[in-house]
C-alpha cells in the first residue's frame, strides 16, 4: 500500500533526487546495465567525491543501490523503487501537475487582460 | 491470462493562484474554461465523445486515442460541489478496454491573500499491472524523460 506517510514520502524523495541533471543522467546510464562508480564519474566534469555524494542521494531514495567486491563498488538501479503502481501513481501525479500549470497560465492570461480592459 | 492486482495509492498538489477562489472553481466548473487546460496539448492525442454535466450525481466522459497509441477512456461522476469551495469526484481509466484504475479525487480551494491555495488529493486503486519486464522497463524510461521535462519545464 503506497500512502502518503510511505509510499509517498518516498516518491517526494525520488523526485527530488530526479530533479538533478547529474543524478538523471546517471539513472540513465545505469537503466542500460551496472556500472562501477568509477566509469560513472567518466563523462562528469566533476570530481569523485561530487559523483559520490549524487550516488549517495540516489542510494537513499532506493533508486540506485550498489555493492562493493574487492575495491572496486559496482551500481545498479534499483527497479523495484519504480514499480509499476509508483510509475502510475507517479503519471497521474504529473498529468495533474501539468494540468495545474496550465490552469494557473490560464488565470494569469485572463487576469491580464481584464486588467488591461479596466484602463 | 492477466494477473490480477490491485495497488492503493494517493498523492497531494498545492498550487496558490493569484486569482479569487470564484475564478478558479469557474475553471473546474465551466465545460469550455476546463477544456483549456484540463486536456493534454492537442499534439499525438485525437479526441473522440467528450460531455461534462457538472452538478451533483452528473457525468463527464471523454474518450479519445494516442496516434500510435492505446485508446483512453475517462469516467467521472461528482459527488460533492460547494461552489467556491470544494469539488469531489470519482473516476476510472481505461486503456484499450482494460481498466486500469479507480479513483477519488478531491479539490479544496481556500483564499489566502488576494489568491487562492488549491489542493488537489487523488487517491486510487491501480489494477492489474502490465506484468512484462519490457514493457515496464520501457515504462521505467519513459518516465524518467518526463519527470525531467516537468522538473525542467
């Protein structure tokens, strides 16, 4: 049962780590198979430690999990953090975010111009 | 054979308007004001039978079909209006004929300045997952492209 104390607290996390272009692009790369931690810093122009601490975000949300063998730490995503019903959950909830927006341009645009009518 | 299940779930928007609560419930309330924002930008989307009877006990239907994708079917019915104020109703979804949830959604408009605070609470039963990992994984893409355009956008 996904309810707004679990579920979707976790889902607010998950978005908010997505709300990275880094941490995106990460997943992104991870979605085509695991990775260690180092061939994920590659593309970055940033440091070790700066990949590390967007894989620490990921990790805490559940996105992301990894394990280290020997030295080297391998990532993978964690699909199971975006089941199916969060994905749907997740849909409906940016259907409704966009329709908002929109709704909100809408009541600007007509304030506007009753604004102008006013003068 | 489809594997039957069912997932609750819910989740809360807030959104302040900088417009009276009258303006924005007229949005929800008027069929051809919520037209303007309640559906999708026209692109990729063809919109087949579409009513709305707002009043307690009316109906709202539309259906239509993604190009090159599944045929989407809504059905609500209201069951609580206060004007100004707060609007319940339910609904199911439909995708190519399977229905694929139910849910109560529930807006509450309350002034706040010279705006209005809108809350928005959907909670649902989602049914019977599609259940093939590719179609999942797909989904899982998907799904990351838009949560990036929204945060950016």
């Amino acid at each position: 049962m996904l309810n707004q104390r679990d579920g979707g607290e976790r889902l607010d996390r998950v978005f908010q780590a997505l709300a990275d272009p880094t941490r995106r692009a990460i997943v992104e790369r991870l979605a085509r198979g695991p990775a260690p931690v180092s061939a994920l810093a590659e593309p970055f122009a940033m440091s070790l430690p700066a990949i590390l601490q967007h894989l620490g975000v990921l990790e805490e949300c559940g996105l992301v999990s990894s394990e280290k063998v020997g030295r080297v730490r391998t990532c993978r995503v964690d699909t199971a953090t975006l089941s199916l019903a969060e994905k749907w959950i997740s849909e409906r909830r940016l259907l409704w975010q966009r329709r908002l927006d929109r709704l909100g341009a809408l009541l600007a645009a007509e304030e506007e111009q009753g604004e102008s009518e006013k003068k | 054979m489809t594997n039957r299940t069912v997932t609750h779930g819910s989740f809360t928007l807030e959104r302040v308007y900088p417009v009276k609560p009258a303006r924005v419930f007229h949005a929800f309330a008027d069929a051809k004001m919520k037209e303007k924002w309640f559906a999708g930008p026209s692109g990729g989307w063809t919109q087949g039978e579409k009513s709305m009877d707002f009043r307690v006990g009316g109906v709202e239907v539309s259906k239509g079909k993604f190009t090159d994708g599944p045929a989407i079917e809504f059905q609500a019915a209201y069951w609580d209006i206060v004007p100004d104020e707060r609007i319940i109703y339910s609904y199911w979804m439909t995708m190519d004929g399977k229905r694929i949830s139910v849910s109560l959604a529930t807006i509450e408009l309350k002034p706040e300045g010279n705006g209005t605070r809108l809350k928005l609470v959907e909670q649902g039963a989602f049914l019977d997952g599609f259940d093939d990992p590719a179609v999942r994984e797909k989904g899982t893409a998907d799904l990351l492209d838009a949560l990036g355009r929204s945060l950016e956008g």
